[in-house]
C-alpha cells in the first residue's frame, strides 16, 4: 500500500480523509490515481477507487474497515474502474457520481450538503471543464482545516488536460471561480487531487491555474491571427518546447482552445467533428 507525506502539515487526524495511491502511473496518471477516503460514524466513504487491481481493492478494504459509499469525481477510466468491483467484495454499498449511469443509488448533485456524522461534513460542487460530469468535495470536520477533493480538475503536478467535447475551457474558467469562492468561504487550506500530491496553498494554485490558461489563450490567440488556425499548427507554434512524450496532450489542449476561442470569441479556426469527437486517452 503505498501513499504520500502530506506537505507542511500535520497528518489528519480522525476526522480527516485519509489516502491510497494506485499502481496506475502513467502520463496522464502521474503517479497514479488518489483514492480519498472520508471517515463516517459507520465506516468511510471511499471517494475514486481508480483501477481494478486486486492489491488495490485489498489496500482499499483494509483501510476503510467498512466501505459505506463509493463515490467518483467524474468518468474516466483511471477513477472508476474498480467502482463495481470494489462495491461487489464490499457488500454491494451506492456507488454515487454526478452521471446518473455511472450510479448504483442517488446521484451526487451541486450543492448538496451531506452529514458525514462527528460534526464532520461534505458540500457537493459541480466543476465541470475537466469532463461535463466533474464534481469536487469540500470537507469539514472539527479540529481539521478545510479541504477540497478536486478530482481531475487541478492536479498535484502540472495542469490538467481538457478534451472537447466532454472538457470545456469556457466550464472550466467558471469552475476555478466556483473552487476559489468555495476556499473563502469554507477555510479551504488543503487541495486534495486526484493525481500527485496534495496542495497547501489553494487560493494561489487557482489563481496560477486561471492565469495560466489565460497565458496561453492569449499565446493561441495569437498565433491564430497569424494564419495558424488548426490544432497541429498551434502546437507547432505555441507548444515547440513540450516534451515528445506529451505532445499528444498539448494537442488536445490546442483543440480545446481553439473550441474555446471560436464558441467565445468567435475566431475563424479550423477544426474537424473528428477533432471535437476525440476520446480522452484511455478512456
């Protein structure tokens, strides 16, 4: 069973969640997906099982002792593939996403306020930009600081990838304000990610996520009044320093800004249906 220090802080304590990391590292994976777990009067809630491996769903039922709820931050592959397996050797507990197919119980919805018992408590926000179906968990418990499950949305290391048309930049813009406001008012000090470790400093890492993209709509922006309209001359311009192993992601990124400019902005880009239709990598 592996996992991570938490930076700068001390552990959490009862209340708190809890973490497992899974054997699935990989360019978009990072080091692996976080499988989060939420303490209950009765057990834990465990949020983001991630890959159906069997060393893993042990390490996930050892921890939680009792397996109450499972719950996802959006449907790819690397967070809900052990969903069914997991709830099988389980005892069948709601499986709960913000997609009503992905659910086996109620779905999760923006806003909803769930009583984890002890005082602990967890507000739902809907965070679409990552995926349309993207949902984040601000946790509350006594004698713990504010912390915000994010999913996909900011990751530990690096920024995410957004792919039309399940990813929206114009969502995604909407949602780290949404993140930020639910920071202020709700003592937020930790970001707990989906991928790599957690964040001490949310306010500032939203801020840098928000001005980021703004950098390179500005640098994409650019490069289309130029004449560089599609998504492979974006790259060529705006991206010539990304890694060859990740060329691929800045691709989509160049689509999902290209998308972003031409809805919002009205730009004359060159996109194809196929461009727009393209499958999350490893989805």
């Amino acid at each position: 069973m592996s996992s991570f220090a938490w930076p700068d802080t001390a552990p959490p304590g009862p209340l708190g969640p809890k973490h497992i990391l899974a054997p699935n590292p990989g360019p978009m994976s990072l080091d692996g997906t976080n499988t989060w777990f939420l303490p209950t009067d009765g057990g834990m809630i465990v949020v983001d099982p991630g890959p159906d491996d069997p060393g893993h769903l042990s390490a996930i039922i050892e921890l939680a002792g009792t397996v109450e709820e499972i719950w996802v931050t959006h449907r790819h592959i690397d967070h809900i593939e052990a969903t069914r397996p997991l709830a099988a050797r389980a005892g069948n507990p709601p499986i709960r996403a913000f997609d009503p197919d992905l659910c086996v119980g109620e779905p999760l919805r923006g806003d909803d306020q769930i009583e984890l018992g002890n005082g602990a408590a967890v507000r739902v926000l809907h965070i679409p930009g990552h995926t349309d179906d993207s949902i984040g968990f601000v946790h509350t418990a006594p004698e713990e600081p504010g912390r915000l499950l994010t999913g996909d949305m900011v990751l530990g290391r690096g920024t995410t990838v957004i792919v039309p048309p399940d990813g929206s930049l114009t969502s995604y813009f909407a949602s780290l304000d949404l993140m930020e406001q639910a920071c202020h008012d709700h003592g937020v000090t930790e970001l707990l990610p989906g991928h790599a470790p957690v964040l001490t400093t949310p306010i500032e890492v939203l801020q840098y996520y928000r001005s980021h993209r703004r950098e390179r709509l500005a640098q994409v922006r650019a490069a289309v009044s130029a004449g560089h309209r599609t998504p492979d001359a974006v790259v060529e311009h705006v991206y010539d320093d990304a890694p060859a192993n990740v060329k691929f992601a800045a691709r989509l990124s160049a689509i999902a800004q290209l998308h972003h400019l031409r809805e919002a902005e009205g730009l004359d880009v060159e996109l194809t249906a196929e461009q727009l239709a393209h499958p999350y990598p490893g989805s």
